[in-house]
C-alpha cells in the first residue's frame, strides 16, 4: 500500500508540535533544576548532568524495545507503515544514545578526571549503540524494501531478547570491577527535593521521544508516499 | 520424524561437501592459529604472562574463528541455486535451520578441536582436569554463536557487503555468551571451587536455550520470499 | 489426454507487487493432466515470478494456488507433488551425481532411496558418471542431473523456467524428448520459454503473459509462423 502523502504531512505537523512543546517542558524543567534545585552534597552541579542521562538511557533502550515489539508486529499484520515506524524509532534511540554518549564522558572528566570508566550506563548505552549500528548497517545493504522490511524485523526482534542479557553482562562485569559510579546518585534514596526534576524529565523525554518518533515517522512516510513505494 | 531427517540429510550433506573441500575448515583453523601468535607477539612481554593471557586470548580466538566459519553455510548454497531445491521440497523451512545449525556447530567443534590443543601448547596452559569443564563452556559458547549466526549469515548472504555486515550484526550478540565463558574459565584457572563456575555455565546455557528457540522461530521469516 | 474437467493445478487471482511495482495481476491459470502449457512474454511480463509462485518459492500478495487439492502456500505437504527446473541446475557441485540425488530423496522423505536413485541415473543415462562430481558435468549433463533431481520424488506438476538455456541442440532434442514422456505419462507440464519453438510441437496450449496480465490463453495452433505474427502485434498494443 502506498502511504498518503497528506496523513504524511499531517503527522510530521502532529510531530513537529509535540517536539516542540516537549522541548519546551523540558526548557522549564531544566530551569527548575537549576536555579531551583540544590546541588547534591557530593557530587555539586555536575550532579545535574543526571536530569540528561537517566532521561536519555530511559529513552534509548524504550525506543530499542519499540523496534523489536514493531518487529513482531508487522510480522502479525504485515503492514509495511510498521517498518517506517521501526526506523524512526531506532534512529531516534540512537540520537538519545549519542547524547549519553557524548555527555557521559564530559561529565566523568570533571568529576573523575577520565574521559571513560566502564560504569555500568555508559557500557550499556555503547552496546545498545552498536546494535543499533548493526541495525542500519544491515538496512543499508539491503535493496527491497520487503525484505529490509522482514529482516530488519528479525534483526530488531533478536536484539530484543538479547537487551535483558546485556543489562546481565554490565551488572556482573560491574560487580568484578567496581568502577567509579558515574551516575548514580548517593546510595541512600534522593531526597524528593531531587529526584522531583528526575520524574518530570522522564515524562517529558518520553514524549520528546513521541514527539521526534512522530515526526521522523511522518517523514518516512512522505518518502514512501512520495516515491510511490511501500517503504 | 521427516523434520529431523531433511534437517540431519542438510546437515550430513554441508558436513560431506565441507570434508570433501577442507577449504573452510583450513582456513579457518589456520585463522586460528595466527590469531594466537599475534596475541603472543603484540603483548608486553615484561608485565603479561602467557598464563595470564590465556583465559581472554581463548575465547576472541574461538570468537572470531566462528564469524570466519559462518560465512560458509549459505554461500554454499548459492552456487547453482542449490538453496531453491531445498526450498522446493515439502520440508519445513525450521528444518532448514536445524540442519544448517548442525552444521555451524559442527564445523565449529572441528575448529575449537584443533585450537584448543594449540592453545594449550603455545600459552603453557597446565594440563588439569578442569580443562574439561572449559571444553564444556566452549561446547556451549558454540551453540550460542552458531544459533544466532546461523540466522544472522542467512540474512548477508544475501547483502553486497556479507563479509562485514555478518561481524557487525552478530558481535554484539556473542559480548554475553563470551563474557559469561570467559568469566567462567578465569574462575577455573583462578583454583577456585567448581561450583563457582557453575553459574557461568548456567549463564551460557540460559543465552543457548534463549536463542535457539528464537532463532527457529524467526529463520523460517528470513527464508520468506 | 487434457482433462479440463479435473485440472491438477489451479492458480486463481494472482498479485504479486513489489512495493509499487505490480509483477503479476489477476492471473488464473488452470492446467489439468497431460497438458504442456507454454508460457511466453516479453521481458520483464512477469514469467518468472508466475512460476516462482506456482513452484511455492514465494508468495502471492493476493490469490491462491491450489494442487491436487491442496492449498500450495499453506500446507508445505503440498510442495511435494511440484518438481521445478530452471536454467540453474539446483545441484552440488562438490557432491557426485548420486549423492546429490539421495540428498534430494531424503529432502522428499522417499522410500527405497537406492533403487529410486539408481532409476533415475538410467532413466536421465547418468549412470556411467554416477559417482563422478557433478561439477565436472558438461552443461547437457548437467540439465540431465537436474532432470533426474526435479522428477526424483514422482512429482504431478513438473514446472520448468527457460530450461533449454545453454543446451546445444542433442541436448535439447533429449529435453523434449524427455517432456514428451512426462506429458504422456500423465504429467503436468509448464514451460516458460523465451523462444516458442523449443517446444512448439510438444505444447498442448500457449499463454501469453504481458505487463504481469494473461493476454492470450488458448490451445496452441497449428502454425509457428502464423503465432508468431500474432504475438508481435499484441506486444505492439
């Protein structure tokens, strides 16, 4: 089926508009984490970077789960809208990879004079990573769209099953080698003071996560639309 | 059962060719073989022994020995379209995988069969018996490998890029099983009790159950047309 | 003879589509017992993707493909009553010809696998190089083996795409002479060929298949020259 391109341009508007008020939340609650929120006692500001990088990882490994979930539903319903939507959404985890990716390392300069530590995000965000690589590695070489569609499904729905023995596999590497905790928080549970901003900026990444899928969603569909295909 | 009969006739029949030819199988036991001297020549001799290189310098080895091995289940096939006429026939295409997962396996046990005693030469690994044990955890580190890889080399075959494309999808896949073989291994090296590598095994052995009812699931997806 | 009343295999509302493009479009094909349907069309007409369909190696986007019966794309059991020939040979190179046909026989879940095989190296005249690799056949050898592999398991449909490709004219006098034996034996026979008079005189009806539509659909005439004529204009319409 050829997508319409007017529900295209619809949902890429839906998208836009939901990024944007999402970007906008999000502009507040920073602001709040700011000015509004004290430093943690050991860490200080660089503490905040957390508000980034939970948030983010949250969002990366949701938007993995959805391309394998999408996977096994278009194997169900066969409906080609569902692979365009598996591409969004894994090259929206990635972008979100990429912000723990390049903050992580900031972060673990200023506070632990080291560019990398294997801490247990940051080797879980770098895995993720290179599945998602591989994800588009292997779209890229594949010419019908049918059967980037089916293997890209098979790809993603593998991956799926993999993601619970890698949190496994960083756990236990984890627990061999203490590394600086870059961040966690302090070991006795936030103060609500500081784990307010935290929740807030879970829900907002979430439906930053919506608003960038839905747009990048629609955009995927205005190509098919546009170049007469399915995908 | 005509499932199990058409998977053992496939796999019996990419054994026979593969023996007939050795190509594979030698290259990739030499593969091997090369990988450890440039473990031995690019360590640091003054602070890393060859005993302490040994548990970590066996499982990239094994690693990568399966990626070199996996290639050639599918592109056997190509070569006259040999594929379509098992395709044709009315056998169920899980019947397929299974044949072409013992086939991998097998392949990969004749691989880790040379490798292992040069491992055991060249890194001065002491002959104890739980080495065993570690013949076990590289039985089950190849199960894992080989069901993934089987699916994931029946996709590239396929691809222009299939020698890159297959290290690439599949080496994030084999990080778990390794780690968990590898844990195990320095664990048995290190003297201590049995029992603590038991986990590692139960570990391995969830990840080869895990993914091989997968793998059966999903191959039948790849066949499609 | 053909027997319309009861046709053995049954295409009815065949699509096919690759994304937009459409290869094959509400085609319905019945062919019965004793038949060899020809198929020609120009490149590109959907030839190939008709037979792929018909042989169970894909799937139509619509329709449906009955056998004997059975429902071809749902029940795998099904795939057993096709035997499929193509211009690539299906066999092993590495593995001599009579390994290649026990391969073939286990696939099938035959019985009597050795006395099975060895009548189908004499019936192909293989068995002198029987137990020779198969990839030291020449090209007419080759197709025997194929023959031999695709007509192993006593198939009702025999299905063959462009399979007097590279065969020098000895090697295709065996071919036909082959089909002959099949048609007359009861078989079910369609061939897509690019040149209509590699089996002219064998072919009971002829298909034109053009843009992934049936454009002609009758039983073969008489005169080549005469079809021939007729089936360059409507490539021209």
């Amino acid at each position: 089926m050829i997508p319409d391109l007017q529900a295209a341009e619809r949902t890429i508007t839906r998208g836009r508009i939901l990024t944007l008020f999402s970007l906008l939340l999000l502009a507040g609650i920073y602001v709040m984490a700011f000015k509004f929120t004290p430093p943690e006692a050991m860490q200080g500001l660089a503490f905040k970077i957390l508000y980034v990088h939970a948030p983010s990882a949250w969002a990366a490994e949701s938007a993995f789960v959805l391309v394998g979930v999408t996977g096994i539903l278009y194997f169900w319903l066969k409906d080609p809208r569902l692979d365009i939507f598996a591409e969004a959404s894994a090259e929206v985890g990635m972008v979100f990879g990429t912000v723990i990716l390049t903050t992580g390392p900031i972060w673990g300069r200023t506070i632990w004079g080291a560019y990398w530590a294997w801490d247990p995000r940051l080797t879980f965000t770098l895995l993720l990573y290179l599945i998602f690589a591989g994800y588009f590695a292997l779209r890229s070489a594949v010419r019908d769209p049918a059967e980037r569609a089916r293997f890209s499904a098979v790809l993603g729905i593998m991956g799926m099953l993999l993601v619970p023995f890698i949190h496994l596999t960083v756990f236990l590497f984890n627990s061999q080698h203490p590394t600086p905790v870059l961040m966690a928080p302090q070991k006795s549970p936030l103060p609500w003071v500081l784990l307010r901003p935290l929740l807030m900026s879970l829900v907002v990444f979430t439906l930053l996560y919506f608003g960038f899928v839905t747009t990048r969603y629609g955009i995927g569909l205005r190509r098919a639309a546009l170049e007469g295909s399915d995908a | 059962m005509k499932t199990l009969r058409a998977a053992l006739a496939i796999a019996a029949k990419d054994l026979r060719i593969e023996w007939r030819t050795k190509t594979a199988l030698l290259t990739s036991t030499v593969f091997a073989a090369l990988v450890f001297l440039i473990f031995v020549f690019s360590r640091d001799t003054g602070t890393l022994s060859l005993r302490e290189l040994a548990p970590s310098v066996l499982w990239v080895t094994l690693a990568l020995a399966v990626l070199t091995a996996l290639n050639r289940a599918f592109l056997l096939e190509r070569e006259n379209g040999a594929l379509e006429a098992i395709l044709l026939a009315p056998v169920s295409r899980s019947a397929i995988f299974w044949g072409k997962w013992l086939a991998n396996l097998g392949f990969v046990l004749i691989i880790e069969g040379v490798a292992f005693p040069l491992w055991i030469l060249f890194f001065a690994v002491e002959l104890r018996p739980i080495l065993l044990l570690v013949a076990l955890l590289a039985l089950l580190a190849a199960i894992g490998f080989t069901a993934v890889g089987t699916v994931f080399s029946a996709m590239t075959v396929r691809t222009r890029f299939a020698e890159l494309l297959l290290p690439v999808m599949l080496l994030p896949f084999m990080i778990p099983p390794l780690f968990f073989a590898s844990q195990g291994t320095v664990r048995l090296f290190e003297g201590r009790p049995v029992a603590d590598a038991v986990q590692w095994l139960k570990l391995l052995t969830l990840y080869d159950i895990a993914f091989l009812v997968i793998a059966t699931m999903l191959f039948p997806k790849v066949m499609d047309e | 003879m053909p027997d319309a009343e009861s046709p053995v295999i049954v295409a009815k509302g065949l699509e096919r589509r690759f994304g937009a493009l459409v290869a094959l479009c509400g085609v319905d094909l019945s062919v019965g017992a004793g038949e060899l349907v020809l198929v020609v069309g120009p490149n590109g007409a959907g030839k190939s993707t008709l037979m792929r369909i018909l042989a169970g190696l894909a799937t139509p986007t619509k329709g449906r493909v009955r056998v004997g019966g059975m429902d071809l794309h749902a029940d795998p059991e099904a795939r057993g009553a096709i035997g499929f020939l193509s211009h690539q040979t299906l066999v092993y190179d590495d593995l001599t010809a009579r390994e290649n046909l026990r391969f073939a026989a286990a696939l099938h879940g035959l019985d009597g696998v050795e006395a099975r095989v060895q009548q189908a190296l004499d019936a192909v005249g293989l068995s002198h190089r029987s137990d020779v690799r198969a990839g030291t056949f020449s090209r007419g050898m080759s197709q025997r083996l194929a023959i031999a592999r695709a007509t192993l398991h006593g198939p009702p449909v025999l299905l063959l795409d462009e399979p007097f490709t590279g065969l020098d004219s000895p090697g295709a006098d065996a071919l036909r002479q082959r089909l002959v034996v099949e048609r007359e034996g009861g078989r079910v026979l369609v061939c897509v060929t690019h040149e209509p008079a590699e089996v002219w005189d064998i072919a009971t009806r002829v298909v034109v298949l053009r843009g992934g539509r049936i454009a002609l659909d009758a039983p073969r005439p008489a005169d080549l020259a005469a079809f021939r004529a007729t089936y360059a204009s409507m490539l021209v319409t």
